[in-house]
C-alpha cells in the first residue's frame, strides 16, 4: 500500500484522537485537518474550511489528491460530503447523505427499524402538539420525547411526569426551541436498564465489531443536570459481555446493514449502536452515523492496530479482507473538561494554562476539543467541550486516579467536569433510570 494523504473533517475531540491514532501508521505520508483544532495542528495542517462545507472540501480533496477523507461529525455526513467526493472520485470513510439519515432524522429511523424488525421502544411520530398531547394522555410517565433532527445533544426529554412531557411538546413544536430540527417529534416509550455505546465498522456490505464503551450524559456527578454530548466515557464496559455483543451484531448492526442495502442506501463508515442492556437482550435507543464523541477518544487509547488501512478498507468496500483487529486489554478513561455555563451558555475565550503538564502522567494523553490559540499563542476555550483527558491503567480505578490526577494538573478557573467519571464500573448498583438521550455533538 503506498502512503496516503488524510483529510479528517471536524474540530473536535473525536477528530483530534482520530488524528492522534493515524499520525501513528507507516501509512500515512501526511495529515490534514479541516477545519481543525491546536491539537490536530501539531499533527499535520489545518485548513480553513469548515465541516458543514461539502462542495469547497471535495474540492480541497481533489486539488491536494487526498487518498482518503474521514468524516468526523454528523453535519458533515448530513450535509452531503460523502456524496461530492464521490463525484470527484476521492475516497471517503463516513455515509452518504441518504445514508446519514440514520441519526437526521430519529423519525427515519425509527421507522427504519420497524420495517426490519430491530429491537427498539414503542413510538409514534407527530407534526402537531394537540395530537402528541393526546397520545400522551394515553402513556405512563416516564416517556420519552426527542426532536426529530440534529439538534445538538440536546433534543431529547425524558418526562417523569404528564405535565413535563407537554412542556416539552410545547418548547418543540410551537416555540421552536430547536428551530428546524424540531417540525416533528418523536414519542417513545421508556426504556429501563443500563446503556451502553457500541460501534462497527461497515463498508456496505461487511459489519466488523469494534469495543463498547458507556458513557455519562447528564452534566453533573451522579448523572444529574442537562444533557450534554457527553462528559466522560470509559471502556471496556462491563455491562457489555459477549452475549450482549452477539446479540447486538445478530439483531441490530447485520440488519441494519442488510436493509440499508436494500433500500438502496449502502451504510459506509462506522455505525455507533447507543443501546439499552435490558433482562431482554440489547434494544435499539437510537444510531449515530460517527465516532461517539468521547468515546472515540476511549477506544482509540485501546486499539493496538493500524487504524489508517481499516478506515480504507471501510471507504474501498474491503472490510472482508481486513486483519483482525486487535486490541489492548486495559482499560481506559476519559475526562471531559467543558467551560462553564455548558451545555446551555458555554463561557468562551478564558485562558487554559498547564495543558502540557497532563501528558507527563504516565499513561495519559490529552485531545483538544474546544481550544485556540489567539494571536500571540495563548491557548482560550473555544466551544463547550474544551478539553479530554484520556488515561489508560492496569484496572479502571488506575485508569481513573490517573485521568483526574492530570486534569487537576491544568491551570483552568474557567472550567469544569465531572468527578464520578466510571462509576457505574467501579460501584456497582442496581440499574437507575437511563438517560435515553441524543448524542449529538456540541
């Protein structure tokens, strides 16, 4: 295989790690990120062109003759990337626009999912509040109600009560809270039990299994607070056994794939599985079309093999004949740092000082999610998750002292994150209420 010039699109942690994971193979002869962040910049270029840019990216690709693009977040998919460099012939590891709306349009893919038969919760779509309302007054609380678009994590409402759920109706449906992502609305049923995030990699054709890794939604320790896009996630994780893996292959990813392919929409890139871990087996909560974001930074610190020619053979519909992957047997945990205000008002441009002095934990890495640099170099916040601190141990409670040992290390007044990160692993308890939540980026 001769070296490949890679674009990765996006500015988050997910790309960074991606990045940070690539710059590592023989095989790739330079890497460029677009439109990038301080942490990719110290891996290759960055460009100025952002995610959501499909025509001017397809023409970057074409004029640098990049061997490969990876689509790292879901407006990018959303918005056609895949599609315009496939007209300019470059290869692209991420789906098609038609088969991005997987996670576009929750009512898409739901109604996907009734038509073959994978497990997911009861549900009924609406355009229309009094309707919604109604069929409310026919459910018990706690149900669960989800803008139909991308709407940045913060789309779904699980309601405890009858008089929260038409509250939520209301903000989406007539104040427009999420704007255009909210002209319809799902309502689904709750699900009990433990959830749990799991990926594949697909190249239309062929499913291959990577890890799982739970993650923690909700702001604050104890999983209390708003939805967020997540802060904090760590892997292996334990409620995902090998019986859960089979059964989520044999009856949620192989069929998906299987009739995304009949409906004439061949599913490219990786295929993130948010599950509900019931005494029935594995449902469906709802599909992302990306890397989990942070649990791809997680996984990254696990995977011992070559990501570059993987990613190819998803984008070259050659998965058949990839090597096993293979993977570290540790654990590893990570630590999302968001400014304060997040995920409501985010507080940006404060100074983040001592970022250096996570990496010299053994065991540590630290990705750049939200940062900059301004003119003088200084490194600001930028977004609502700013930073990840990812740490890899013997055993989850290593893992952990460690991630936070170097969190702590970081010399940022204007930031905030939880301290209970892993604990569902390393406290078990009977299964509280699931979160149920979008997983949307910021």
């Amino acid at each position: 295989m001769h070296p490949m010039k890679i674009l990765i699109v996006g500015s988050g942690g997910r790309e960074h790690a991606l990045g940070w994971k690539l710059a590592q193979s023989p095989l790739v002869s330079e890497l460029i990120s677009a439109p990038g962040n301080p942490g990719l910049a110290d891996l290759g270029r960055t460009v100025a062109i952002k995610a959501d840019a499909p025509g001017e990216l397809a023409a970057f690709a074409m004029r640098e003759q990049v061997d490969l693009v990876v689509i790292g977040p879901e407006a990018a998919a959303a918005a056609g990337l895949a599609d315009s460099l496939a007209k300019v012939s470059v290869a692209c590891f991420g789906p098609s626009q038609a088969a991005a709306e997987l996670e576009s349009s929750k009512a898409f893919m739901k109604d996907f999912c009734a038509r073959h038969c994978v497990p997911t919760a009861g549900y009924k779509v609406f355009d229309d509040a009094i309707r919604a309302k109604a069929y409310l007054g026919e459910r018990e609380p706690p149900i669960v109600i989800k803008a139909d678009g991308l709407a940045g994590g913060k789309g779904v409402v699980v309601a405890e009560t009858r008089r929260d759920a038409d509250a939520a109706v209301d903000q989406i449906l007539f104040l427009r809270k999420f704007g255009t992502a909210g002209q319809r609305i799902v309502v689904e049923d709750f699900l009990p039990g433990e959830e749990a995030s799991f990926f594949a990699l697909c190249d239309g054709e062929t499913a291959i299994p990577l890890q799982a890794a739970q993650d923690h939604k909700r702001a604050y320790d104890g999983d209390k607070g708003p939805n967020t896009g997540g802060m904090g996630a760590y892997s292996p994780a334990p409620i995902f056994t090998d019986a859960v893996r089979g059964q989520t292959m044999e009856r949620i990813i192989l069929p998906t794939l299987a009739g995304m392919r009949a409906e004439g929409r061949p599913f490219v890139g990786v295929l993130f599985a948010g599950l509900m871990i019931s005494a029935d087996g594995p449902k469906l909560i709802e599909f992302n079309v990306r890397f989990g974001d942070p649990e791809c930074q997680t996984l990254m610190r696990r995977l011992k093999s070559d990501l570059a020619p993987l990613l190819l053979a998803a984008a070259k519909g050659d998965l058949a004949n990839a090597p096993p992957i293979e993977w570290d047997a540790w654990p590893a945990v990570t630590v999302v740092y968001a400014a304060k205000g997040y995920p409501d008002e985010p507080l940006t441009g404060s100074v983040i000082r001592g970022v250096e002095h996570a990496g010299r934990f053994e065991g540590v890495e630290h990705f750049h999610a939200g940062t900059r640099r301004d003119e003088v170099g200084t490194l600001r916040a930028a977004g609502g998750r700013v930073l990840n601190v990812t740490a890899v141990g013997d055993t989850l409670h290593e893992a952990v002292i460690r991630a936070y040992a170097a969190v702590n290390a970081i010399d940022w007044p204007g930031g905030f994150c939880r301290s209970d990160i892993g604990w569902r692993a390393l406290e078990p308890r009977s299964p509280s209420m699931g979160e149920q939540s979008s997983r949307s980026d910021d």
